[in-house]
C-alpha cells in the first residue's frame, strides 16, 4: 500500500470513499444512460465527494 493510500484510509471510511469514487467515475464517464445527475445532483453524494477531495488533499500534505 502507498504511504498516501495509507494516510487516506485514516482520515475517512472505506464505504465513503468506494461512494465518492464511483460517483466521481460515473460523472467522468458520462453515466448510465445520461443519468449523470443522479451521482451529482444529491447533497449525500456532493458531501461525500468534498469529504474525499479534503482527505486527499489532507493526505498529500502528510506525504510531503
């Protein structure tokens, strides 16, 4: 495991992360037959997003 991925895990639950990750996946890819807004749109899966974007940026500045 990366020493970043490790750092990362600390700072937020696997299930949150496996969530924004998909969500971020299927707006990079367009969505399931255009249903891009479904993983944008709800205020759980923006959180969710936020949540991991500040604990990657929280875990680069611990790998520096």
């Amino acid at each position: 495991m990366f020493l970043r991925d490790r750092h990362l895990a600390g700072l937020m639950p696997f299930s949150h992360y496996e969530q924004a990750e998909t969500a971020l996946s299927l707006q990079a890819g367009g969505g399931v037959g255009g249903r891009v807004g479904l993983f944008r749109d709800p205020p759980q899966i923006k959180a969710v997003i936020e949540e991991l974007r500040r604990a990657q940026a929280e875990a680069n500045l611990q790998c520096q």
